[in-house]
C-alpha cells in the first residue's frame, strides 16, 4: 500500500534528528495521518520524552494508537489540533496537519522556549520574498520572518522544502 501523503525519507531522517535533540522534551505532531511521521520522531524519541500525536480521521488515529501501544512514552489523540494545546509547551512541533494554515501564531505559541517548529509541503523559491504560483507565500513568509522564531527554509528533496525554526527565549 502506498501512503501518497505520507512523510518523505528525508523529512523522517529530519524529524528523527529533532526529537533526538530533546531526549527528555514533549514532542508533538499535529496531523498523525497513517503514522509514518509518528514512526520517525518516535525512532530519535528519548528514554524520558514523550510524543503526543492528533488525527482527526478516526480509523486512522486507531491504527496509530495499535502501532504504538506497546510504549506509554506516545499517546495518539482523536480530534481537533487543538487538542495538542493541554500537553505544551513543545520541545519540537511537526506541524503537518492542523494549525500551519489556520492559526500559524497559536503554533508558535505552542512551542517552548528553545523548541524546534518543523514545516513540511512546501515547494522551494529562490525569491525573496518567497513565492508559491506567481504570487508572495504569505504562510511561509510568516514563519521566516516570526520575531519569536529564527528560521530557515532546508531543500528536502528537489521539488520540496521544509521551515525548521527554533522560539527564542
């Protein structure tokens, strides 16, 4: 079966990293989607982190809660991406599903002081500002340019890039 939505191998490798880098933090990923994400921050989770994860989609939040149930480190929620908002601060933050488009200050709010904010689906500009179909990606501008966040844009693959962003203190 192919997940046509899922997590790339280089944005995986890249959510791995973040949450190695917080091994006793609250991570949390918004749009759990089949999980693939969830695999990879959960492969660089720490002894003494945790993962919360939020899906809308009901059989697709059950499916994830089977695959990680064995370890009381990851807890899948079913909902809204705000459900998120009781486990923050967050360490790191894969802002896939909810929240990117519809309330992009509440998910900077969400992250921690020091916290990794991960953005993927982008496609890649070489303008500045940068730009999506002919016209200034107003999303992405607000991430690059937050006065919280100190960011920037990574090529993960020739066609696609990702926002990484830490909150300043």
């Amino acid at each position: 079966m192919a997940f046509t939505k899922s997590c790339t191998h280089q944005v995986g490798r890249l959510l791995a990293l973040a949450a190695a880098s917080k091994p006793g933090g609250t991570i949390a990923e918004s749009g759990t989607g089949a999980g693939v994400g969830t695999a990879w921050l959960h492969s660089g989770l720490g002894a003494g982190a945790r993962l919360v994860t939020v899906e809308r989609d009901e059989e697709l939040a059950r499916r994830a809660a089977g695959v990680f149930a064995d370890d009381r480190r990851v807890s899948v929620l079913t909902g809204d991406w705000r459900l998120l908002e009781r486990h923050a601060p967050f360490d790191v933050f894969f802002c896939d599903g909810g929240g990117k488009r519809d309330d992009p200050q509440r998910v900077v709010e969400l992250l921690a002081p020091g916290g990794l904010l991960v953005l993927d689906d982008f496609t890649p500009s070489s303008d500045w500002p940068p730009r999506y179909g002919g016209e200034v990606d107003e999303l992405r501008l607000f991430y690059l340019t937050h006065p919280l966040l100190r960011a920037a844009e990574i090529l993960t693959a020739p066609a696609a890039s990702a926002v990484v962003a830490t909150r300043c203190p």
